[in-house]
C-alpha cells in the first residue's frame, strides 16, 4: 500500500523529518503571528478609538486615518467654530503625542471637561480625575506593563507627572495628560490635532457632517461609527507591502526546506526506486509516494506551526501586555494552504527527477 510506504519513509529519516516539520511549523507560525499582530493592533486601535463615544472625528487636511501619524497643525479656536453648530452637543479637542518611554505609547493631550462630555467620562479603577496640570491618566493595560500606581511618580517626555488614578481601557489612548501641559512639552501652544464632536442624537451626525464640509472643505471628516472598517492594512502605506513580504518569505523557507528535503530523500533511495521500478512500479505511483510524504511533513508541520503561534502569542502578551495579537480561523486556514502548496511545489521537482530514473541505473547505484 502506497500509504504505508509513505508513512515507512517519513520515520526512516527522523531527524530529517523534525527538521522538515520544525520549518513548515515556522513557516505557519510566521504568517499567523505577523498578520494576527497587525490586524490586531489596527482592531483593537480602531475600538479603542470608538470606544471614545463620538460620533464625528475632523482631522488636518490628507490626514491618516491612523491619528498616531497626525501632527498638531489645526489652531484650538476652531472648536469654538464647531460648537456653534446646530445639533453639536459637545467638542473635545485632543493633541496626539508619540512617546517611547517603555515602548512606544500615543498620548492623547485632553480637556477633562469637554472630553468627559463627548465620552461620558473614564470609569476609574484606583484615584481620581485629574486636578493639575502635572497629573496623568493611565489605562489599566499600560499600567500593569509599566508597574504604575496611583500616587507614583511617572516620567514621560523628560517630565515627571504624578499618576492620579488608573481607567478601564478603551477610550482612545492609553496615557491622558492636561492639553496645556502637552503642549508646552510639543512646542504646540493652541494646537490641537483631532477634534471629537458628539452630536445632540446620533441621527443627526450626517447634517452636523454636511455643516462641516462648507466650512471646513479640506479637512478630514469621518464619522466614527464607520472607523472600524477604516482600520485596516490597505489604508496604512507599506503595510501591505511588508504583510506581503513577510508571507512571501514564510513560503520560501518552506518550499526551499522541503525542496531540499526531498531531493536528497531522492539521491538516498536511488536503489530503492530502482527495486519499486523492476517490480512495476509506475512513474504516476513515484510521484504520488514523493508528493505524499511531502504532504504528510506538512501537514504535521502545520499541526506544529498553529501550536507555536499560540505558544508565541501567549509569550509575547505575558512580556508586552498592551500588545493584541488576533489569530483567526481564516488565517490559520490559510497559512495551511500556503504550507501544503508550497510543500508540494517544493517536492515536485524531486518527484519528477525520481519518475525519470531509469530501473537498471538505479539498481547498480551505490
């Protein structure tokens, strides 16, 4: 039976075969592990800024949708504009700010007040509000990754804040500071870098939207309730690119790995091949035999890969617990078919070399 021989010949070679699976399992685990960490910083990025409670986002001209990549380039006097809207209940302007103290954090310069009244507020998990000009907010997730507490002293900027209390995440950023102080410390007096408005009732945000465009004709207007599906690799330039590269790279080490695997599985078993031949063996069933060990080191190799992905996952969130990391059912289906075709690409030139020996040549080969 050719299933028999399929499964012989994998486990005469062992320390082949592991290293065989162990590049396939990589292969795997790369295109899981580097897709579920984009996709899952732009999701929980894009939540996290719903989370906010808007129902408008206005944004310099050519503006990312990505606010990290805002500067602060719109004066602050334009909320005074915007709240003179009809149906405009409240306006929170938001200076962006990029820090790596510990890793690289957006820091959102905040109002307390005005943005109180566009969220409804943080809802706080240890201390209070900010009361001066030196304290900071922090989320839950940011302070356990940065051992803070309420009381402590911070350092973000080259400047000490005082950490006033810590929030359930979800409401845009991780770190809040006063806008004036953030200002002060950016160079950006009266700037802002996003403005967030809440309408009167959420049917009203397209009429606010058709306001905004008279007046503000350039500028970015997005309504929040579409900004999920905004999130996404296309809109980020490059991201796709290196997405791309990263599987491409994946699918290399797989197909070289097993192309290598293969062809010297090949050279070994020349005799072999010759007494399958003399004893009417035909060129379909070498090929099948080849193409099916192959197969078999992948699918193992996928079964590994997935195992890794999680294991990595889990590694990597206890380390960077701000991370988000989205391994999906779509993707892990797909790296598998990346796998299996590139494991079978790999072995068809070895299994086509392997169908052409000839029988006599084969037996005399030493």
């Amino acid at each position: 039976m050719i299933q028999q021989l399929i499964v012989n010949n994998v486990r005469r070679r062992p320390v082949r075969t592991v290293v065989s699976v162990i590049a396939v399992g990589v292969e795997v685990a790369l295109v899981i592990l580097i897709v579920g960490l984009t996709s899952g910083l732009l999701q929980e990025t894009a939540k996290r800024i719903e989370g906010i409670g808007a129902d408008i986002m206005l944004q310099p001209p050519s503006s990312s949708v990505f606010l990290a990549f805002s500067g602060a380039p719109m004066p602050i006097k334009i909320g005074d504009k915007l709240r003179e809207m009809k149906y405009v209940q409240a306006v929170a302007p938001v200076l962006l700010q990029f820090s790596s103290s510990g890793g690289v954090d957006v820091i959102y310069g905040i109002d307390p007040q005005s943005f109180r009244d566009v969220s409804g507020g943080f809802v706080f998990l240890e201390g209070h509000d900010m009361a001066g000009p030196d304290d900071i907010l922090m989320d839950d997730w940011a302070a356990k990754a940065k051992n803070a507490k309420v009381g402590g002293t911070f350092r973000l900027l080259d400047h000490d804040f005082h950490v006033a209390g810590i929030v359930e995440h979800g409401k845009g950023a991780r770190l809040f500071v006063s806008i004036g102080t953030l200002q002060d410390l950016s160079g950006s007096r009266d700037k802002a870098s996003v403005f967030f408005l809440k309408c009167t009732r959420s049917d009203h945000t397209q009429a606010v939207i058709d306001q905004m465009r008279q007046i503000f004709p350039r500028y970015e207007i997005r309504p929040l309730k579409d900004f999920l599906s905004l999130m996404s690799s296309t809109n980020l330039p490059g991201l796709d690119i290196f997405i791309e590269s990263m599987i491409a790279l994946a699918v290399s080490i797989g197909f070289l790995v097993i192309l290598l695997s293969m062809y010297t599985t090949v050279i070994e078993r020349t005799r072999d091949i010759g007494i399958l031949k003399s004893i009417g063996a035909s060129k379909g069933y070498i090929i099948r035999a080849l193409l099916g060990e192959s197969a078999l080191i992948c699918a193992i190799g996928i079964v590994v890969g997935i195992a890794m992905s999680y294991v990595a996952r889990a590694f990597f969130l206890s380390a960077f617990p701000t991370l988000s990391i989205l391994i999906t059912v779509d993707w892990i289906v797909r790296s598998s078919v990346i796998a299996i075709v590139g494991g079978l690409l790999g072995a068809s030139y070895p299994a086509w070399l392997a169908s052409r020996k000839d029988a006599i040549e084969a037996l005399s080969y030493d």
